[in-house]
C-alpha cells in the first residue's frame, strides 16, 4: 500500500504546539514509508476564519522544515486542496444519501431546538430527537417547495455497537444509542467538518488518519459515513493528549490540558522567545513517541534521522507533558553543536544591538557557546557592555575567593597601574594578573574576583576577567577600574 496522510488544520490563527505534532506525526508516517504527505485548509467555518492565518500555516510548516508534497500552494491530482474551493462537491454526496435512504432533510427551526435543549433532564447530553427523520415524501416535498430552511441529518443506527481498530488504543466500541444524526449540510449550505473530513480523505486517497485522542469517541461518526457510502475506512492514529504542568504557590504541582496559563504554547511564540525550530520539532517528536532499536534512550535527532527513526508503534496511550525545562536543556544542546557561521548567523542580531565588533565574535562563541540555551539570553548575559551604573560594592565581597571590600581596594590599586601599561590581548592580560598574585602569594581568584566586578559592575558574566576586559576594550575597561576604585575610598 502507497500511503498517503494529510495535515488538514482550520485557518483559524497561530499553530498550536499539538496540531505542530500532528503535523509531524502525519509527515514522519508518510515519510518513512516513502508515501504522500498532504496539506487540506479547511476553511469551511467560515465563523472561525482568520485573516491571514492560511499563510500563518506555511510559514510555520516551512520554518519547522515539514515539507508536503500535495497542497495549495504545490498543486496536485486530488485538488483543489481549499475545502471552501471544493464546495459544490458536498451537497450532492449528501443528496445521495438522501436518496438511498441513509440521510433527511431536517426543517426544525434553532427555536425547537433550543427548546428541546431547555426542556431536558439537568446533566443529560441531549442530542437531537429526530423529529424530522421520518416525514412523509409529501411533507418533505411541501417543505421544500414552500423554501423552508434545512439541513441534511445523516441516519445513525440507534442499536446495537460500534468498533473499529486505532493503531495506538487498540479497539475503541461506542454504544449506537450515542451518535446523534449529524448534520451533514448545514443551513447556509456548507458541510459540516465532519462530512467534508470524510468526502475530501475518500476523494483524495488518504490511507492513514493522524489525529488527537480528542476524537476517539467521534470516530463512528466518520466511519457511519464510509460504511454508508461503501468505501474503505482509512486506518486511524490517534495521539495522546499533551498536558502542562502547574506549581502552586504552596510547591503543589498540578498537570491538565496544556494551554496558555502553561506558557508559551504557539510555535511562533516559542520562536520569538529564543527557541530554534529544530529543537522545538525535536522536541515535539518526543511527546508521546519513544524511539526503539538502534534509537532507543537517544534524544538529539535530525529531520532525516527522525523520518528514520520514526515508528508508529512507538507511540503511547499516556498523555505527555511539556516540559518547558527539557526543552531549554534541548535547545542549549542544539546550540553547542552548532558551527561557527551557524552559531553566528544565530547571534549576530543581538551583537549589533551591543554594539558588538568583528574582532570579538570568536572569543563571544567560545564564551557563549557552554552557556546560553537561548539566543535571547546574549542581550541580558553581555548587558554590562552597554550599562555600568553604580552596583552596590558589596558585591566584591566573595567568601569563596575571600575578597573584601579591603582587599579589593588594596588589589585594584596595585593592579589598576599595571594593566594600564600591558598590552590588550587575553595572554598578557592574564599574565599581568597572575604574576601579580604570584609575586603576592595570593589565590588567582582573590586577584581577578574584584578586578572582574570592578570593570562588569555585575556578579555574574560570560567569561572571567580577562574576557570582560577584552570585550570592553582597553579605555572602557581602564575608565571603570578607576572609577570603581575611586568610589572605595
């Protein structure tokens, strides 16, 4: 079998990290399989419609290297790939229906229905009574002719069970007495989501159906449509939920659906936030999928090797947590292993916000590199480049090196003369400092703790002494020893 799955999301704004993994799921099966991988805008909410959101759905597939084969934008056999553009196609499929008896013409008004609805039993699902399914063939014609408004209903058996096979849970049986008679053809004459699903997987010969555990439980619904038209059901994947964990302010921690009060739940919000698109796509592929074989335990992969790697039977019944931690860890590894026109290509946009020189970005990658996760964290780990305001001297106190505020003004007077003579370059900077301690018989780090603080203004940076000193370059450098010096009395 040639299979062929479809990524068929709804132009309705940003991509979700869960409709992302059902994208690759849905790519990753098509591709290890050498089959077709498909993307359908279904767009016939018309409700839902978002300006602008179709090309949120390319940018974003493009970004995160998923790649189709068939779909508005390449073309194909089985198009138009716009359900809005394939609108005229439903109807008669249901007016088929119809005709053998499968489907009906409903003329209840949103009134009835609304009060069927207000009338039932508080805490019962209340489903559609099928007032209309059996009208007469007169009263049926009258209706229409008099221009009554309608909608197409399919019939739902009303015994009896229904099962069918998923790959992942196994077996799945609902009880017929459940499934309300779906409206196939809505009022304002476009399918519903359901029926154009259906019609548009059978005419564009999709084989595997990638989608949540969400609809587990709607699945007879499409399945009632395949059987009535007497066409193959595809085989179904369903994932499993991904959740978001929660810590309370007593250290309690709750997991539940992932949403926004989880963080960052959008592609591109995570994007803008530092996140590399092939650590998110990394990532998400570990959400509810373990790899087996030569790949078991591992975490780093390349597209190639995910499309490799990648098999259905890896997939769990559980539930996933996004881990916002575990994938910083991911991100930081993807950045180590980067080269250095990548890692700079990457870095550059916050270096020439710095203000940053040419002669500097190989000591910033050697510094860097170890220590961000995240891009993003250049501008606040190198802030002290642009701002020196008056940090409070405590901070050359250091119990671990030993320094003083005494000791620290004793030091930066001595070394303060000698650095202004050397040479600017790491080696004699490094020199200087360590001869001087030498001739001392001080610790390096009692030396280098308050000329570092001195010169940053800070606790924490890049790099030690030497590195802060290279970065600001030889006036800046000697401009703030002395100023720190001066304010020590």
């Amino acid at each position: 079998m040639h299979i062929r799955t479809r990524f068929a999301p709804s132009p309705t704004g940003f991509m979700h990290v869960g409709n992302l993994r059902t994208a690759l799921y849905e790519f990753l099966t098509a591709r290890h399989e050498n089959g077709t991988f498909v993307l359908r805008i279904e767009d016939t909410d018309q409700e839902r419609y978002v300006e602008g959101a179709t090309d949120v759905i390319y940018n974003t597939l493009k970004i995160a290297g998923i790649t189709h084969d068939e779909g508005p934008d390449v073309g194909g056999e089985y198009g138009p790939y716009v359900q809005s553009e394939r609108k005229d196609m439903y109807k008669p499929y249901a007016e088929q229906l119809v005709k053998e008896g499968k489907a009906y013409y409903c003329f209840c008004t949103k009134e009835r229905l609304d009060e069927i609805r207000k009338n039932a039993p508080e805490g019962t699902v209340v489903g559609y009574d099928r007032h209309c399914r059996n009208l007469s063939a007169e009263e049926v014609e009258a209706n229409l002719k008099a221009g009554i408004p309608y909608v197409i209903r399919q019939k739902m058996p009303v015994e009896g069970e229904s099962t069918y096979h998923d790959l992942v849970y196994g077996d799945i049986t609902i009880k017929n007495d459940e499934l309300d008679d779906q409206i196939l053809i809505k009022a304002d004459g476009f399918p519903t989501y359901n029926f154009a699903n259906v019609i548009d997987d059978h005419s564009m010969g999709i084989t595997h159906v990638v989608r949540g555990s969400e609809y587990l439980s709607s699945t007879p619904k499409y399945n009632a449509l395949y059987e009535a038209f007497g066409w193959d059901i595809p085989t179904y994947i369903h994932l499993p939920l991904i959740n978001g964990k929660s810590v309370d302010e007593n250290g309690n921690v709750t997991v539940s659906k992932l949403s926004k009060r989880h963080g960052s739940t959008g592609f591109m919000d995570l994007i803008n936030e530092g996140f590399l698109p092939q650590a998110i796509i990394n990532y998400i592929a570990l959400l509810g999928w373990c790899p087996a074989g030569e790949y078991e335990n591992r975490e780093i992969f390349s597209m190639d090797e995910l499309i490799k790697a990648f098999d259905i039977n890896g997939i769990s019944k559980s539930p996933s947590v996004f881990d916002y931690d575990k994938l910083e860890w991911m991100n930081g590894e993807y950045i180590k292993l980067m080269g250095s026109d990548e890692f700079l290509s990457n870095a550059k946009p916050f270096y020439d916000e710095l203000g940053i020189k040419e002669d500097m970005y190989a000591l910033l990658e050697e510094i860097l590199k170890p220590r961000i996760t995240r891009f993003t964290q250049i501008t606040e780990k190198l802030s002290f480049l642009k701002a020196y305001e008056q940090f409070d001297l405590s901070l050359f106190e250091h119990k671990k090196s030993k320094s003083t505020i005494e000791s620290s003004k004793a030091i930066l007077g001595d070394v303060i003369p000698l650095l202004s003579e050397c040479n600017w370059d790491r080696e004699t900077i490094t020199d200087v400092i360590t001869g001087y301690a030498a001739q001392k018989e001080y610790k390096n780090a009692l030396v280098m703790w308050p000329v570092r603080i001195a010169a940053a203004g800070v606790a924490v940076t890049p790099g030690g002494c030497a590195e802060v000193l290279l970065l600001l370059g030889k006036d800046e450098s000697m401009r703030r020893l002395n100023e720190a010096y001066s304010r020590l009395g």
